[in-house]
C-alpha cells in the first residue's frame, strides 16, 4: 500500500467480502523471519469453522488464542523496553518479551518450503507456551494445561 497505509482503500468490483487477510510486515523481513507475516493484524473469518475436535485436535483453538494473547502481550513489553529500558520491566514483561521473539524465530519464521503438520505446529506452539508460566496460561482450560503443558518432554 502506498506509505505502508493498511487503511488505504482498494476498489473491489467483485461484490465480495474476503474472508481473510495477511499483512506482511518489514520489521519481521528484516530480523529474517520467513514468511514475515504479522500475526497481529491479519485475520481469517474462516479459521474457527475448520480447527478444533473432529477437525484438527481439541487443543487448537485454546492454543491459538492463548499464543496470540501471549505474543501480544509480549511484542508490548518489547515496547515498554524500548522506551523505558529493561529495568523498568518485571520479570513477567521480560518473559513475555522473550516470549515473542522465540514465537517470531521458532512459529511464525519457518520459510517458504516447509510443510508442516498441524501437530507439528501445536507442539512447537506448547513448548513456546512452556516458557510462561501455567499460572500466565488464562485463556487454555486446566484439563487441557495438564495433558499438553505438564506433558514430560
């Protein structure tokens, strides 16, 4: 989009509503993350119709939330640090910090050949969501923390 503007509007002739969208974000091209595509702001109106129980595994959705809470979360301690220095933060904002760059580096950053499973991708979601504490892991049911964060390694 012209100056980066995400709100910059696109004459659509076709009557239709995307159900989707990626934002790709030069911040993450230039660490390296491969596809650089920010989490944050791109959505799918699909994705809650075709995940879960019967569809992919139980813990999906929970999990999905819970890893883009936690990024959230820790992209703005990465903020705070950056205007008010790393003292200024808490032990919690810096796990979260860490948090999110291991979620750019080890989820998001994964190439353009890779094929992994859904599986795969859950696994590497939980052991991200092992660096938090259980007690920091809201939006995931007890059940769910006990078969999938205290599974031994």
């Amino acid at each position: 989009m012209p100056e980066d503007d995400k709100t910059h509007p696109i004459p659509d002739l076709t009557g239709y509503i995307t159900e989707g969208q990626v934002i790709l974000s030069r911040e993450l091209y230039r660490k390296g993350v491969t596809p650089p595509i920010d989490v944050l702001p791109s959505l799918s109106r699909l994705k809650d119709k075709g995940i879960g129980k019967g569809k992919t595994r139980e813990d999906h959705a929970a999990t999905m939330n819970q890893l883009f809470a936690a990024y959230a979360r820790g992209k703005e301690a990465k903020e705070l640090m950056v205007i008010l220095g790393e003292a200024a933060l808490t032990e919690t904002d810096l796990l979260y910090a860490k948090f999110a760059d291991a979620f750019e580096d080890k989820y998001v950053s994964q190439g353009y050949k890779t094929d992994r499973s859904i599986e795969e991708t859950l696994e590497i979601g939980w052991d991200l969501l092992r660096m938090l504490p259980r007690s920091e892991l809201k939006r995931i049911s007890d059940a769910m923390l006990d078969q999938y964060y205290d599974k031994a390694e």
